[in-house]
C-alpha cells in the first residue's frame, strides 16, 4: 500500500495492460511491477514468501508437479511392461542356456554366462525409464517456456489438451499488440507566436528523458524527424496528469485533457 508520493506503476505482467497505472497514497501496488519516474512509500502488506511474484512462481511448480491423464496411463502400461519383459528376459536366458549346452557342447560355466549376458541385454534395451519421465520431462519443459513468455499454466491437462485448440478468444482488448505504442494521427495548430517547428521542439524537450509509454512514443517519432530538444527548465512529472517544463518564463504543458483543463466538446472540436 502507497503511504506516501505518487507515480505511474507498470503492472502490465500482472495485467497485460501496457499503460501505467498512477498510484497515490492509499493504493495499493503489487509485488513485481515496475514504479516509473516518482519515488512512492510504500508498507509491505504480504512477506516476500507470501506475495503475488510467490503465487506466480508456485503455479509453475504446481503445474510441472501435477499428473495428466496421459502420465497415468504411461504409468499403467509402464506397470504391465516390466513384469512382460522380466519374464521374456528370463526365458530367454533358460533358452540360451540350453542352446549353449545342447546345441554348441559349451561347459555350464560358459552357456550360463553367455545366456546371462543376452538376458541382460534384453533388459537394457526394454528399459520402461522412457515411457516413466517422457511425460514429466515435456511438462517441466513447456511449463518453463510458458512462463518464460508471460504464460502461466496451472494444470497439466492445459498441456495436454492444448493441440485440439483451434481458436483462442480473448477478453481483453489492446494487449495483443505490442507493447510499444505509436502515433497515428496528430494535428498542429500554429500560433504567430509558436511555429509548429518551436511546438515539436518544446515537445520534444519535455518527453524525451520520461519513461511513461506515451512519451516514450513521441519521443521516437520525433527524434526520426531530427527534431532538436529545447534548454528548458523545471521539467516535471505529474503522475496521471502529463508534464510540463519552463521555457522563457513561460510553463508548457502536455497530457491527458483533465489536467489541461480541456473538456470533451473542446476536445472533439480541435480534432474535428
């Protein structure tokens, strides 16, 4: 829980959402996500042993640990195998003793340790081990890949039903796409005092040191166009708001419409 300051708080491996959450005082942040350009007290209300990274981490585990259907029935045939090849083994051991004493006039000593070694052999070869760790050896594998990319698996069954899947749906919208954001559509409109060219500038000197995605956006696009960052002053943050710096005694701000104090009908009417 927040005590004290504000920030943004990237919880997009909790959410998927690539946007980051403002957080102040009272809210409550997760274990694991990322805080951004504020500095945030924060009180511990779960032990590191106890918090959601834990209940991440033992999903995987409880996954890898579990049994799908296949694995009992690996485990069945694997139940009736080693009895079936015991047997063979020992038959065929008896018969290369009689064939060592009766057919090739070897002494006991050597027919026996002849028709053992080809017994042994039998064994070896017919050893169940594959059909016993296949299974586990997949699950500890795909479980760890999976989580590697984001994807937690909480049963063993997911594994092995996922090849029938034919199509996935979704319920969450723009988390598919990557998590980069970038710019579509921007309008300018040009002052006596403030060229569109002193505008990119201004913009540029604000967003190009802010992690927030946004920002982050147009800092890219602006730095493809060679735009050159202004020496401005006071350059801050507003956590949920934007930022805003000081140019020739003159505050500059850019963010969300709330914070500039624009209305929807305001807004709707410049982009029109």
């Amino acid at each position: 829980t927040v005590c004290s300051g504000s920030s943004d708080v990237d919880e997009s491996m909790i959410t998927g959402e690539a946007m980051p959450i403002p957080k102040f005082p009272g809210d409550a942040v997760v274990a694991g996500t990322l805080n951004g350009r504020g500095t945030l007290l924060v009180e511990v209300d779960r032990l590191p042993g106890k918090n959601t990274v834990t209940d991440i981490a033992d999903l995987v585990q409880q996954a890898q640990a579990s049994k799908p259907r296949v694995q009992d029935l690996a485990d069945k045939v694997a139940g009736y195998f080693i009895p079936v090849v015991v047997s063979i083994s020992i038959i065929a051991t008896v018969i290369w003793i009689v064939v060592g004493l009766k057919l090739r006039d070897q002494s006991a000593g050597l027919a026996v340790g002849t028709a053992i070694t080809y017994g042994i052999a039998i064994l070896a070869i017919s050893c169940p081990c594959a059909l016993g760790l296949a299974v586990p050896m997949v699950l500890v594998i795909a479980g760890g890949v999976a989580a590697r990319l984001g994807i937690i698996i909480k049963t063993a069954d997911v594994v092995e039903r996922g090849f029938r899947c034919t199509d996935v749906i979704f319920d969450k919208t723009g988390t598919l796409t990557e998590n980069t954001l970038d710019i579509l559509e921007e309008f300018i409109f040009e002052r006596d005092a403030l060229p569109s060219t002193m505008i990119y500038a201004l913009v540029r000197s604000m967003v190009k040191d802010n992690r927030h995605p946004v920002s982050q956006a147009i800092e890219r696009a602006l730095k493809q166009r060679d735009v050159k960052p202004l020496e401005v002053a006071a350059i801050e943050s507003i956590p949920g708001a934007g930022t805003q710096c000081e140019y020739h005694d003159t505050v500059f701000r850019g963010g969300n419409q709330h914070w500039l104090e624009l209305d929807n009908e305001k807004v709707n009417a410049l982009a029109a």
